[in-house]
C-alpha cells in the first residue's frame, strides 16, 4: 500500500494552465475519487501521478519518496484505462502474464499471479478465451486483472466504466468496491458519475476549472457543499438554487413572498441564493417540524417506483424539484401547497460559497 502526497503540483500546456497549485494527500490503503466535469483536470491530474503526464511544479511523494522525475515504470502503480486495450491474438492468461514476461518474471511466479488474481476476480473459467469471446465486463475485469497481477503499491484507474451499459457499471461498480475491500490497495479513480463517486469513495475530490472545490466523504460532500458548484453537481437529482433575500433574524423570503423561518447564520440582510434538495421539499405539510410552506404548480411527474419527481413552478415562475411517495397520486397541471425543510437548506454568496446554517 502507498501514501501518495501532492504538494502545490500545476501542469501547464504553453501558456494554458490546466491544473494550478493543488495540494492532496491520499492515504495508504484509501480509495479516493476524482469526481468532475469534462475539461476539470481529473485525468491530468491522475496521468501526473502516473509520470504519463510532466508536473510542471510542485513535488510528488510515492510511499515518502520523490517521484515527480521517476518514469512510470519506477514508480510502483498500475493503471487501468477506459479503454481496456487487450491484445486481440491473445488468451485472458497471456494477456495478463504479458507485462510480467516484458520485465523478466519467471513462469512459476507469473502462473501463481495469474491464477491468484483470476480467483480474485472470479474469472478462472475464463483465462483460456480471447477478448473478441467476452463480453464488456469481463474485458474491463482483464484489464483490471493485468494491473492486480503487477503486484502494484497503488491503483489507478481512469474511467474505467464508461464503456459499459448502465446494468453492468452497477455491477462491475459492485465488484470493484469488494475488491477494495479484499485488498484493502491504495485506489485513485476517475469519474464524471457522481454516483460511482458516492458510493466507491472513502473520499470525493470535486475538481472544477483546475483546481480543487471540495474534499470529504461521500456524505460529507453531499450534505455540506463547499461551493455551489459542488451543491450542484453532486446529487441526482441537482440541487434546487432559488434566489433569496435574507432578512434579520434568520428569516429569507422567496421571489413569490414566502418567508422561511430558518436557524441562525451569521450572514447580514442581502440577496443570496438558497439551495435545497429535491428530499428536502415534499408535497403536502409533512417535510418535517421545521417545514414552512407555499404553493405551486406541477409541470412534469417523473415516477420512479420508490418515490416520485415533481417539477413545480412557484407563484414568481420560480422552477423547483420536490420529491413525494411513490404512490402519488398528483397529476400535471395540478396545483400544489410544497413544504420546504428549512432545517436542510444551504444558502450561497454571490461567489457561490456556502454558509451553512447553524
């Protein structure tokens, strides 16, 4: 298992900053997720790591030891891609026994990897086939089998799911999170899927524009959002963002002229933006005994068997997501009295920083 430290690490293209001075720690033995949009710096970041990719500045520590000049295969990683680029002329077994040949491993310790990482990954019925003979799964458990059989001090994988249709990421998801827990292997991941983030990480680092917006534990992360971009992209679905003006004495009021009643801040009079949750705004009076309520109207009822989606427009056009039963019986068009939760509200400055409620 390895520590891998990051200390004000930035990776420039020319003039184009890609990623600026971030500084991460991930413990020996942690799997971590690099959770993010397109064009945030996540895949940089994690090539960095795997020397595939230059550090500009900042230092790189493997296990204590410098590694920002040490060519990858120096550094004691393996790495699984999106693409699982296996050699289509070649069995599972010659497949993952092909690197270890490449670096001189004789053939009794290569069977005892082979064999012991194709338990592991419950595939011993498959090391005689050929990738053109497995399905999409099976070729990423391959891959992730090539990358066990290294014997590598840490992992890091890049996408790896994103190939596969959504039944069989929650499965492999599933395998991939029993694995860590039988090896207990110091883990990078890298997604844009929020949900793999959630429920694989031991940690979620948000990444947005380069730099770090967020790092803490799935929940952590979900319940107190660092920014309103974090707020935003984690959790399916988005958060709901209302403009508000903050009075004194803890009480807001919404673009129709409801007042919320909510805990102290230590915010003055202003506008801001409340955030809340869809599960924090229910149908009827029965949010909760901080709940305070207004009406609106429903546009679209997305049904989705253990609870249902209502997307509602308030008296100021103002469009929010609440969340009801799975029985529910509201139909579009209809008009509703909403009750917000005020006890699990967010509120966010013109900057999109959260403050927290008390």
């Amino acid at each position: 298992m390895a520590e891998i430290k990051l200390e004000n690490v930035s990776k420039s293209f020319g003039n184009v900053k890609v990623i600026e001075d971030i500084s991460l720690t991930v413990g020996s033995g942690e799997l971590v997720v690099f959770l993010g949009p397109s064009g945030s710096g996540k895949s940089t970041l994690l090539r960095m790591i795997a020397g595939l990719e230059a550090i500009t500045s900042g230092t790189l520590s493997i296990n204590g030891v410098r590694s920002e000049r040490l060519a990858p295969g120096q550094r004691g990683l393996a790495m699984v891609f999106q693409n699982y680029a296996l050699y289509p002329h070649m069995t599972v077994r010659e497949n993952m026994a092909f690197g270890l040949r490449n670096i001189g491993i004789s053939n009794s310790d290569i069977d005892v990897r082979v064999a012991e990482a194709a338990r592991m990954l419950e595939m011993e019925n498959l090391l005689g086939r050929r990738p053109a003979q497995l399905s999409g799964g099976q070729r990423q458990r391959v891959a992730i089998g090539r990358a066990i059989v290294k014997d590598p001090t840490a992992f890091l994988l890049d996408e790896p799911l994103s190939n596969l249709d959504a039944a069989l990421r929650v499965r492999t998801r599933v395998e991939l999170a029993e694995l860590h827990q039988r090896m207990k292997t110091t883990m990078i991941y890298v997604t844009h899927d929020q949900t793999e983030a959630m429920t694989l990480a031991d940690r979620i680092v948000v990444l947005n524009n380069c730099r770090i917006e967020q790092v803490g534990t799935p929940m952590e992360v979900y319940l107190k959002p660092a920014s309103r971009f974090v707020a935003g992209f984690v959790g399916s679905p988005a958060m709901n963002f209302l403009p508000v003006d903050v009075l004194s004495g803890g009480q807001m009021r919404l673009g129709d002229g409801t007042e919320l009643e909510t805990a102290s801040h230590p915010l003055g009079p202003g506008r801001f933006e409340l955030g809340v949750r869809p599960e924090a705004i229910r149908v009827g009076g029965n949010a909760g005994a901080s709940a305070q309520v207004c009406e609106a109207k429903v546009g679209v009822v997305e049904r989705l068997g253990d609870r249902t989606l209502l997307y509602c427009t308030l008296k100021d056009g103002t469009d929010v997501i609440a969340q009801d039963a799975g029985r529910c019986n509201v139909q579009p068009g209809d008009m509703v009295i909403i009750s917000f939760d005020t006890s699990s509200v967010h509120l966010f400055d013109q900057e999109g920083k959260a403050h927290h409620l008390q």
